[in-house]
C-alpha cells in the first residue's frame, strides 16, 4: 500500500523519520494552516499517487476531562465558521448554497487497524485563546472537539481526489484562554508516533 504521511511541522513527525522510510512510506511536510496545506498536498498529488494518505499533528481538545496526550482518530473536520453572519446568526457555506464545510475520513478498503477514540475535528485560522469565542464554539459544539489548522483542508484535497484519508491527532492543550506553558507538545508528538507507527504496522 503507497501510504503519504502529511504533517504541518517536521516536529511532530521527527520521531518517525526513519521508521516511515523503513516502511517506504512517504512524507509531505505542509506548513502551517489549509492554504499552505491545500497547495503542498496538491502539489505532491500531481506527480505521486498513494493508496491512503495519513495525516498526523497535534492539536486543542474542548473538554477538560479528557487527558491531555490522547491520540484520536478524528472522524469529519469542519471549517469553522466558513461563512456569513447574518445579525447573530451565522450561515454556513452549506446553508448559503456554496458547497461544503465539511470533510470525512474515508478508509482504504479492507479496512483493518488499531481501535483509536474517534472525534469530531474543527480547522480554525484562529487558535481559540479567549473567554468569549470559546464560549461561542461551546455553545456550537457542546461535545468535545479537536481543534487544528489543516485537518479540514487533508480531507477535502482528500474527498476531491478520492484518495481514502485517515487524520491521527494527539491533544497538546485544551482549548482555554491562551496559556502556553501548559501545552504538553512532548507528551503529544510521542504518543502521536507511536501511534502512527502501530497503524503503519497493522495496515502493511
Ligand atoms: O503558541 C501559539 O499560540 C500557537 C499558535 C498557532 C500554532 C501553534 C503551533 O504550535 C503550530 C503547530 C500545530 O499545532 C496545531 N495546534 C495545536 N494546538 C492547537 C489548537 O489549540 N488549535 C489549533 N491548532 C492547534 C496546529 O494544527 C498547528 O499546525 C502555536
């Protein structure tokens, strides 16, 4: 199976390099955010083809029972607030008749790995850093969420080539008024890759 791995930052894929190489597997390194991620991944799928592209980073989780450090399987990712207002309502893409904000895992077929917590995701240009828009995003998404800036824009370039897509994201930080010190990026990459790595085994 051709297999892309498709991580925004070299260091949440360092500790995989030379596994993934072992593997013959593939790696795109996007930069951060969709635009940079929808013209790196395009750009590779025009001269390589894959059987399943793997889209690995970490992320923010809403809810602050979860442990920060778990690795999920994010389902469906969503463009937060790809728009209209409309007074204090808001019109989403799909309500206003322009196509979607929403994007999905699709599995290679026969699908058989390892059973990961599964979640919905949203891609923000905004990380979520103050009281009031993260009580907006509360009350949109009372469930808990994973928040990252490609994940939408993976499944999309995804579902448009229909190219099966999986997105594996660990949790660095809660979504909560800004408070970088607490973000647990170690925690996160090394649970991610390792991870990554039993999925890697258990589809080859
Ligand atoms: O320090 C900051 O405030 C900050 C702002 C934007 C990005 C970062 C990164 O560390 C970029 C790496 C990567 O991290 C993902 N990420 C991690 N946590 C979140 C989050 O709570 N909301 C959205 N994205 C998040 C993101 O996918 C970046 O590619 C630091």
């Amino acid at each position: 199976m051709n297999i892309l791995v498709v991580a925004a930052t070299e260091s949440e894929i360092l500790p995989s390099l030379s596994f993934l190489e072992s593997k013959k597997a593939d790696v795109l390194i996007t930069g951060v955010g969709m635009v940079a991620t929808t013209y790196a991944l395009t750009k590779k799928l025009k001269t390589s083809s894959y059987d399943l592209i793997i889209n690995v980073g970490i992320g923010g989780v809403l809810n602050k029972e979860s442990q920060l450090g778990e690795v999920y399987r994010v389902v469906e990712d969503t463009i937060y607030r790809f728009g209209a207002e409309d007074g204090q309502a808001f019109l989403s893409m799909d309500n206003l008749g322009f196509g979607k904000s929403t994007f999905v895992e699709q599995f290679p077929q026969p699908w058989d790995t390892i059973a990961l917590p599964t979640i919905k995701g949203l891609t923000v240009n905004t990380v979520h850093g103050n009281a009031e828009s993260i009580e907006q995003l509360r009350l949109s998404y009372p469930s808990n969420v994973m928040e990252s800036m490609e994940g939408a824009a993976v499944f999309y370039v995804a579902n448009m080539e229909k190219i099966p897509v999986m997105q594996l994201r660990a949790s660095s930080n809660y979504i909560e008024p800004r408070n970088r010190a607490a973000w647990q990026i170690g925690l996160a990459v090394a649970n991610l890759n390792d991870c990554l790595q039993k999925v890697i085994v258990s589809l080859r």
